[in-house]
C-alpha cells in the first residue's frame, strides 16, 4: 500500500542511462510489411527481412454468412502450380489449422511464419481483392431479396433459372448433396404426358400418389413454414425383396438428384442434427431401419430425432468449450426398413407405406417399373422442372392450398394426421401448377383426377398408418391388446358384465405378468409404471365410472377389485376379441 501510494504521488519517473551517459528513448514499434517477390511473400520488420511461404494467393470469393466467413482463394507456387482451396475465418487462428489447410490436397505450399506473422498474413489477405457474396447454411429456398430462390454450392437459382450471383451456400455446411441444378427442364408436354401416366403405374395408386404428393410437398416445405405447419416424415415398410429399396432409390431419390443413403446403424445424434440442418428441401434418407436388432443408443437417438425435427425444435450439441452449438431441424426424413417406429405418436408423424412383394410381382405394373428402372433422366428433368415451378409459388399459395386440403378431410383423423395430409395435398396442388405451365389438365397428364388421389391418400392413411380404423393406437390400446393375447383366467384374472358390454379387469394383479410378457416375447414399444398406465387409463375414456374406476366383483368366491371399462367401446378402436372369446360366455 506504502509503494501504491509513493507511484501516485511521483512528479517524476527514472529513466535508466546507457553506456553513453545518454538518455535512452523507447523505441517506436516497426510496422510489419509483407511484399510479394519472385511468387514468395516476404515479411520485413524494420531492417529486418524473412521468407513467409513459396506460394502466393489470388482471391476468387469471400462469402459472409452471420457467424462465419468462407474463402475460395487460389494458391500458386513459386513454380507456377496453381491450387484452388477454401478456408475458413477460423483457420487464420491458428497456426497448426492454417497448416492443415495447406496440405489437405497438396504438400506443395509451406508456410514459414510464426503465429504472429499469421497474424499480418490475416491482415493482408483481407485486403486482396474479392468477389463477395452473401453466405447461408442451409441448401434449399431462402427468400432473398423479396424473391424464392434455391441456394445451393454450386450457385443459387430463381424462378425461370434465372441466376443470383449474390448468395451461395458455404462449403463447410454440405452436408446433403444434390445436383439437381445441373439437370435440365421438362422440354415438352408429351414428356409430361408420358411421365404422368408412368409415376402413378409402378404399383398401386395408395402407395404411388402418396409418393408423388409427399416428394412433390418437400418442394413447397419451406413456403408452409411461414404459417408455423409442420411437414409429416415418411416411413416405408416392408419385408427384403418388397420394393421399397427400388421406390425411394429410383423414384424419390431420382426427383431429388440425390444419391447417398444412409443405413440406420451408421446414425448418430450430432450425424443427424448436421445432416438435418443443411437443408430445408432435399430430404435426408435412412435405410435398413429394424428397431429390434439397433443399438439402444441409435434407435434413441433416430426416434428422437423424427419427433424433434417434425415439431421444430433444435437441435443441441455441447462442446469441449463448454459452449452449445444449436442446430435448425430442416430437411424432410423418409426412412425404410422391415419395421416401423412402435410408438403411435411417432407414427403420427409420418405417412407410412407397406409394401409387399405381391406389388412387384403384379403384372400391371410390370411395364412402368421396367422403364424406371432403366431411364432415370426424365425423373431428374421432373424434379428440376418442380424446383422452378415452386420457386414461382409464393407462400401465400402454398398456405392457400394447405387450407384447402385440410378442409377436403377434416373430421375423419385425428388432428396430427389431419395436418398430414392437407401437406400432401399441398404437394399435389404444386403438381397441378406445374401442368398449367405446359397448358395442361390434370386430367391430361394422369391417369385419375384430383379427387379420386385424394381419396387414395386417405385410403393408405387409414389402411397402413391407423391399421383400418380412423385413429392411431395409444399406449392404453396397444396395451389392452397385449392383455387380451396373454391367456388371462376367466373369472381370475377378469370377467365379463352387462353381456359384454363390461370389462372388469384385475389390473393390479395383471399389470406385472403384462410387463413380462412384453420382454420374454420381445415385444417393443412405449411401457408406462403402473401408477402412469392408472392415470392415463382414467382419463381414456374407457372407464364405465371415472370419479370411481374401481369395483369389488367376487371371482370363485374371493372378493377382489377390479377396474370396471367399457368394452364396447374399446372392441371399437383395437383388437381384444380374445377377452370374449376365452370367457365362459363365448364358450356357452
């Protein structure tokens, strides 16, 4: 505190001597220049000069996106070798990144500088001559300067195909890969015609318009986001052999010019949440999809991922900085596999298909499947042509023909599957624009009319997703189903009242045998505690008397408790027949 209060109070400072008796004086900072000499840059420092590398850099293009900036810049060598390479901000940070970028496709270009000397090479690349761009993340439509426009790597297009020199899509964020810009229009209206009659041909029309109406849907995903409605996944199911292999690789793949699938084994949470967020229009595929035989971990963290990216939510990774990286979930997810997501609200969330093997080896369809399978260019023509076609749609349209579709089949599902469908619908109505730029009908281009699809998409609704009913199973029914298969003891275990219009149930004594059975007969799905099943069963509506769910009954002269449920009702939306028929009523 003495010495603190001594240097405030000094009128005067020492000043040391040299040998020459003579004040010395600070010497002034000497500014680093870095020059170009013989394809070298050089570093001097006062008189002070060094090499700083062998090559010298032209800049092509600095795209500024809001947390990062890209840099194409071409690298040529002291003996003329020229390499285009791409950096980041970030790689001038460090000296052992700035390396490594120099020697990803090459060990040609050294750098001889220290990290400081980074520094004044940071400072002097800024002041190289750029073309510069605006940088996004995200493949797909953005609505940039008042206008759709698709944005990819290779450049960014607008209705018409006219082209944005202003917005590119940074290199480090591909994650899904297309070439859809790269292919050409439809060029006729017999092209159209012909394709029309093929894309609904191949197999049943459930299955093929609902194809057509979710991909097409992909297109307009992100117009519909404007009015906060969440696009449905895809789930196609089938055993080896059924087809769905050859649908989603030639068909949905084909539209999208996308070729690289992932298998459901090699997923990964952080691998997902990339993937998802690098664009809002070219789907993302998983394929082998069997919850039975997947690791815990994967299979969390697919299931997770379909419920996350459907209701919008981030993404969220934790680095080794203790800071959180947060991801947009963006990208349509169809999956294939032998089995579908056992849980009903995750099922909710998609349009599922089954396929069998009887489809392909139905002799109708024969003709169009055969022609798939050997042409692929007038698909991808197809796809670009849609591409176009919704970059001249605004949202406005798009959220125009949603309502529409919703009100074409409300009061049939539940509200989920509702919002579903009106999607696809979407999707066809984005189809049927695209035929009025060629001067055509619907009714000129496919084989059946607007109204009979719309039909065939309620049709595989009910019949793949809700197995024949009108609502999905919650875990109450695919319970009670599980309970009516298992052998219970009539008059032990349960009885029957009111002539089958009463189930009374031992549920306490049940619930535990229920929950074994489930694990020795491998039978996956959601399974609640005991105490969450007799809640959630209070308020199912199932139960006769809800303010007083539970009766005493005497079974062979013992008096125990039961829950009193309506069984009428729930024979109305599952299957458990067998509790009837094990009872001795049905035997008499």
């Amino acid at each position: 505190m003495r010495i603190d209060k001594a240097c405030a109070e000094a009128t005067d400072t020492y000043i040391p001597k040299n040998q020459n008796n003579k004040k010395s004086a600070v010497k002034p900072k000497q500014e680093a220049i870095i020059f170009e000499q013989d394809g070298r840059y050089y570093l001097q420092r006062g008189k002070n000069i060094k090499q700083l590398t062998n090559f010298v850099m032209r800049g092509v293009e600095m795209v500024n996106a809001i947390d990062e900036t890209q840099m194409i810049c071409d690298f040529i060598t002291d003996e003329g070798e020229t390499f285009r390479l791409t950096l980041l901000s970030e790689d001038f940070c460090d000296l052992g990144r700035f390396k490594k970028v120099l020697t990803k496709t090459t060990i040609a270009l050294s750098y001889f500088g220290t990290s400081g000397d980074l520094e004044v090479l940071k400072q002097f690349a800024h002041r190289l001559e750029w073309t510069r761009k605006q940088g996004v993340k995200i493949m797909g439509i953005h609505d940039h300067e008042n206008h759709m426009t698709f944005v990819s790597t290779s450049g960014a297009v607008r209705g018409r195909n006219k082209r944005v020199d202003s917005i590119v899509q940074l290199d480090n964020h591909r994650n899904i890969n297309s070439d859809i810009l790269s292919k050409p229009f439809l060029k006729t209206s017999e092209q159209l015609r012909f394709l029309g009659e093929i894309m609904l041909s191949y197999n049943e029309y459930a299955k093929t318009v609902s194809i057509l109406a979710w991909t097409a849907g992909c297109f307009i995903k992100y117009h519909l986001k404007e009015s906060e409605t969440k696009y449905p996944h895809f789930v196609m199911i089938g055993i080896a052999g059924s087809g769905k292999s050859w649908t989603y690789e030639r068909v949905i793949c084909t539209i999208f010019s996308r070729y690289v699938i992932l298998a459901s084994s090699q997923a990964t949470s952080f691998g997902l949440m990339r993937e998802s967020n690098s664009s809002n229009l070219i789907p993302q595929f998983i394929n082998e999809f069997k919850p039975s035989t997947l690791p815990q971990k994967v299979l969390k963290a697919i299931i997770n991922h379909i419920r996350d990216s459907y209701d919008k939510h981030e993404g969220i990774r934790g680095k080794g900085d203790l800071t959180l990286s947060r991801y947009e979930l963006l990208a349509p997810f169809l999956i294939a596999g032998e089995q579908n997501p056992a849980e009903a609200a995750i099922r909710e969330r998609t349009i599922e298909l089954l396929f069998s093997r009887s489809d392909i080896e139905d002799g109708n369809y024969e003709p169009a499947f055969n022609w798939i399978s050997n042409n692929k260019s007038l698909m991808e023509d197809f796809g670009r042509t849609l591409l176009d076609v919704a970059l001249r749609t605004t949202p406005d349209e798009a959220n125009e023909w949603y309502k529409e579709g919703y009100e074409r089949v409300k009061g049939n599902f539940p509200s989920r599957v509702t919002t579903n469908l009106a999607c696809t619908y979407a999707g066809l109505k984005l189809v049927e624009k695209l035929c009025g730029f060629f001067e055509l009908d619907w009714n000129e281009v496919f084989p059946i009319d607007l109204d009979m699809c719309v039909k065939h998409l309620m049709y595989a609704v009910k019949e793949y997703l809700l197995d024949g009913g009108n609502h999905s199973r919650t875990v109450i029914e695919e319970s009670f189903e599980i309970m009516a298969r298992m052998n219970l003891k009539y008059e032990k275990d349960y009885t029957i009242e009111n002539s089958g219009k009463h189930l009374c149930l031992r549920l306490k004594a049940v619930y535990d045998d229920f929950t074994q059975y489930r694990v020795s007969h491998a039978i996956l799905g959601e399974v609640l505690t005991y105490n969450d099943f007799k809640q959630q069963l209070k308020k199912s509506g199932y139960v006769v008397n809800p303010d007083k769910p539970t009766d005493l009954r005497y079974f062979n002269g013992k008096r125990v408790r039961v829950w009193v449920l309506n069984y009428e009702k729930l024979q109305s939306v599952c299957d458990v027949e067998d509790f009837w028929d094990n009872s001795s009523e049905a035997q008499k």
